[in-house]
C-alpha cells in the first residue's frame, strides 16, 4: 500500500496529520529517520521522524494504517489531486495564483461545489479554474449564477451545463 501511495501529495498529507491523533503515522514515519519531499509550493521539506530503533522491514504492522487515519489521509489529499485534474485539464489555469496559494483555493472550491451539490471531481478542477481567473466570489456573478443553478435544476454537473451552453 505505501507504493500505492508512494506520491508527493500523500507526503504533503502525512506532515498535516497530528501525531496525537494518529499515531499509526508516527509508526510509518519512523521507518525513515528523515525524508526530503518537495512541498506544496515547489520548497524542499525536511521531515524529522523519530527513528525506530530496532525496525525490522518484514513487520506489516510498521506499514499498517487505521481506517480513521486512511480516511483523513484521502481528505488531505483531495484538493491536491484536484490541482493536478486542474493542471492536466487546464494547464495555464493556476498561473495566476500563486504556489502556495494553491491547495487553499482548491480546499475552498471543494467545499463550496459539494455545499451546492456538485461532487464530480471534474467539477472541482473547473470550480478551481474559474476561481483562478475571475476570483473566488465568482459563483455570485450574474452570469456564473444562472449557470450554476441550471445545472442544479437539470441535475446535470456543472462541466455539463458549461458544455451544453
């Protein structure tokens, strides 16, 4: 499962996790006595784990995470995974906003688009895109508007409105 993930996004994921709460992640994460990452702004991260001491590599249990902290793992890594079906759909879309900027305009955007009832992802990277270019009270223009509540009516996404426009 760790290659499954092997990702930078579940890296940026795991540093935004607290330790407290999930303690399986201080177990994985002590497999590596330090791990360089890039982070969300392109930055090189450092991350100090504590060392496990006596690790042996064959001890599944090391590798193993919760349900509870898998889950919060997918939440974190949800608005980066928009940002790339943003990038790959729409790659000059972001370069308005800058780096760092960029994972809380795509948290922002979700959770707006799921508020109004739209949960495709392809509605998130748009949601994203549109944010990038017009600003982020942009669904409170006339026009945005009456698009996004055709949509909502027809039960179409909101890619589909767009499209059948």
């Amino acid at each position: 499962m760790l290659f499954r993930w092997w990702d930078a996004r579940i890296w940026w994921a795991i540093q935004q996790l607290r330790p407290d709460a999930h303690p399986d992640v201080v177990r994985l994460t002590s497999l590596f006595a330090a791990s360089l990452a890039l982070a969300r702004d392109g930055v090189p991260h450092q991350g100090n784990h504590p060392s496990q001491e006596q690790y042996n590599p064959f001890d599944s249990d090391l590798l193993k995470l919760t349900q509870p902290t898998y889950n919060r793992l997918l939440e974190l890594g949800e608005a980066d995974a928009v940002l790339g079906l943003c990038r790959a759909e729409y790659p000059d879309a972001l370069h308005t906003v800058a780096p760092e900027q960029r994972h809380a305009l795509a948290c922002q955007q979700i959770d707006w688009a799921v508020d109004v009832g739209f949960s495709a992802p392809h509605d998130h990277a748009l949601a994203v895109r549109i944010a990038a270019e017009l600003g982020t009270d942009w669904p409170q223009q006339p026009e945005w508007l009456e698009v996004i509540t055709k949509a909502r009516t027809e039960g179409r996404t909101l890619l589909a409105a767009i499209e059948a426009m």
